[in-house]
DNA sequence: TATTTTGTAAATGTTGACAAAATACAGATA
DNA sequence: TATCTGTATTTTGTCAACATTTACAAAATA
C-alpha cells in the first residue's frame, strides 16, 4: 500500500538539522564546531556528521583553517562579494523564467504576490513576510529552468539568509518591495525578458541600499 | 627548517585522483560508480571515498540518482546553462580585477599573454596551449579579489573542462582566441573595466559559437 | 498463468575502535 | 622575559565490521 515514509539518511538529517541552527544563531558566527561535539547533540555517529559538514562548508556556513572547523563570520564586504554575484546572477533567472516559465508556475508566481499583500496589509509577523519573499525569488529562479542557475542560486540563497539573520537580526523592511516584486511579476507574465531582468536588477540595488543603511544604523 | 611535505588526507587525494580519472575519461559517462570499486581501485578504504564523492557531486562532475552515483553525461543543453551563467559571472571578474588586480598579478598576466604567443608559434602541444588558457581565465579570476566569484569560477571551469573534454574531445581552436586574450589583458592592465568586462563578453560568446560549430559537424 | 512471497546479492548507511595529527600547556633553559 | 621542548589532551583521519535498503530472481501459491 502506500503510506510508508522512508525517512532521510543522517548525514540528510544531520545537514538539515545543523543548517537550521545556524540560521537560527544558536551556535555563534565565529565559534569552532568539532565533530564529536555535533555527533553527541545530535546523537549520532560522526562519520554523518563529517558528511553534513563538508556540505556545509560547501555552502559556506562553515569555514575551515586548518584542519577545524568554525561558524562563518560573515563582514561587510563578504556581504559586497555575494550581492556583486547575486545582481549578475539572478537578472538572468528573470531573463529566463520570461521565456520559459511554464502555466502553472504563473498561477503560483500571482498567487505568492496576492499573499504577500495581504500578508503585509494584515501586519502579519515578519517570518511569515520573509517566508513570500524567499518563496517569490525562488520561484523565478526556478522558473528559468537553467539548472546550473538553480544550483548558484541555491548556494547564494542559504549564505544571504545567513548573512541578514547575523548582521542584520531582524531589522528588516516591510513596504516598498513589494512594488518592486509586482514590477518583476509583471514583467515575467507577460514574457518581457528586458523589463524582467532590468526590474530585478533594480531590486536587488535596492535591497543592497537597504542593508547598507541599516548596517550604518547599527 | 622547511621542506617537510606534510601528506594529503585520503579524501583530498582521493577527490584530485578522481577527478583527474574523470577529466582524462577514464570513467564512461553514464557509468556507475561505486565506493567499493573506487575504494579497491585507489587502495583506500570506503570512508575517504565517501568524502571525495559527495565533492564530486558538488563540482557537478558526478550526479546522484536515488542512492546511486554515476558519471555526469553532458548534454549540449548543460553546456548552453553552464555558459549562461560564466557569461555573466566572468565579466564581472574582469571587471573587478580591472580596478583590483595586483602588481604582481599584472606580470603574471603579461608573462601568460607572451608565454601563449610563443607557444602558438612554436606549434607547442594542445595541452600546453589549453593549460596557458586555463591560467588565463584563472589569474584574471583570482584579481577579482571576490572571494564569492571566485569559488563560482571554480565549479564553472571543472565542469567547464569536464564538459569540453566528453563533447569536444581533442577538437580545439587555436588560432583566434589570442587576440582576444590580448583585449581583455590590455584593458585590466590600464584599469578600464568596462572594456574589459565587455572584451570578456565578446570572448566568451565567440567561445559557445566555436561549441556549437565544432558539435554540429560532429 | 498470474500474483505474491521469499531469498539472495550488491549497494549504501552507520558505528565504534584505533591511529595520526594538531594543539595546549607546563616546566626547563637561555 | 622569552623561547624552546616534551607531554598530555583534544581533534581529525581511517578502517573494518555490521546494519539496512534495494533490486531482482526464484519459488510458492492462488
């Protein structure tokens, strides 16, 4: 019959579970993470263990000197490195996701904008806020069906939610970037590949104002 | 006191060794590779091998299906992914190193562009051609000086020459592509970064034609 | 004959034990 | 004081044994 769960491999388990807690802070950016202390918290072994890590490290929340391993601590200008990238990177998605998203896509692409208003008009928390915005930029991305796209896109996902939730913690802004995102949906439903990849361009510049003002606040 | 060669753990000498296998095509693409094959074969243990392969994985030169892992089989589509994306990332990286690079490192560029000019008119051996073309690319990466690009250019230009090798086999163009060279080197060396970005755009376009020419009349 | 069950081989998953290396520290020496 | 050096401790590196999963073939059953 049906039903039957196969639950994850550890070293799966263990690479979520780890993710998770550095996203959320408990562990500090700077802080040395060994294997043994990883395989008691998390009861197990630490030959998974050493396999989460190494994807970690190849995400980038982890650092290595040496042979240790520590808690990315992210600076500024690192912030400068992945937006340089992200800016190049994320344009082309929205070039692409005009040309190649499929139907189905286009109803969920209206749907995340429809609840992102909504959401914001209710005042509703900021998880939930921050939730539609990684859900509307992965869906582009996705959208551009480019798999090699997709896989950078990933890595510069996890490292920017990273970075925002250890320099930024939760300040955050709530109204303007929706305009914005209804700019770049628009665009993309209509196939206008140009006004896609220009409007996300702006976004993103936009966004990068945005922390650098909240950084100099701080 | 110096000189003491400190040895490469297992897993590191098991990834080069791989994927050296895996650029010479010692592996079918398509085939299965398994950890006990692997292990037997370099005469280590399953653990290391492990290790080494989720790296592979990373680098995209083995792909998982299930639980099983087999030989990245390029089809030409990836190739037009893969440089949708350098298209974009690499003129950024000439476009930083035009304003970043180093004294040093604008030798070095110098000392390439004559070493590849030589080498041409010598009528020196494709492999040394093709490794003057890598160091290219390379320096002009690491004169970036972003640290985020610099591990993308990384994943491109494994899978990059993986990829050439399976599709291209020997095929290569010679001729041309030092004129080229020689635009974008001029224009990082008097910091002009907009020629240079624009130069590397220029190249790399020219590069995916010479592709596509060469895969046709295959 | 069709279907289900059982058996078997091959692959990955996981662990604990031990080896090797790096590190920290205390005490000796200049 | 500063530095060297040996030693204890911690951490990573490596392995081999065992467990689990999977796919497929063979056998039993309806």
């Amino acid at each position: 019959m049906s039903g039957i769960i196969k639950s994850e491999p550890f070293h799966i388990q263990a690479y979520k579970n780890i993710q998770r807690r550095l996203l959320e802070k408990e562990f500090s950016p700077g802080e040395q993470l060994t294997e043994s202390f990883l395989a008691k918290k998390l009861g197990i072994s630490r030959g998974p263990i050493r396999e989460a890590i190494r994807m970690l490290l190849h995400d980038g929340l982890l650092v290595q000197s040496g042979v240790h391993v520590f808690v990315f601590d992210p600076t500024f200008e690192d912030v400068i490195d992945l937006y340089s990238c992200r800016e190049r990177l994320e344009p082309l998605g929205a070039n692409l996701a005009a040309q190649n998203i499929t139907e189905e896509n286009k109803q969920k692409l209206k749907e995340i904008i429809d609840n992102t208003e909504s959401a914001l008009s209710n005042k509703e928390d900021n998880h939930k806020i921050a939730s539609l915005n990684t859900d509307f930029h992965d869906l582009i991305t996705q959208s551009s069906m480019n798999r090699q796209l997709i896989q950078f896109m990933n890595l510069i996902r996890a490292k920017n939610i990273y970075m925002r939730n250890v320099l930024l913690g939760d300040f955050t802004r709530k109204e303007k970037f929706i305009d914005e995102h209804r700019r770049i949906a628009d665009a993309i439903l209509v196939g206008n590949k140009y006004e896609a990849e220009q409007a996300m361009v702006d976004h993103i510049q936009v966004d990068l104002e945005t922390w650098k003002d909240i950084y100099k606040q701080k």
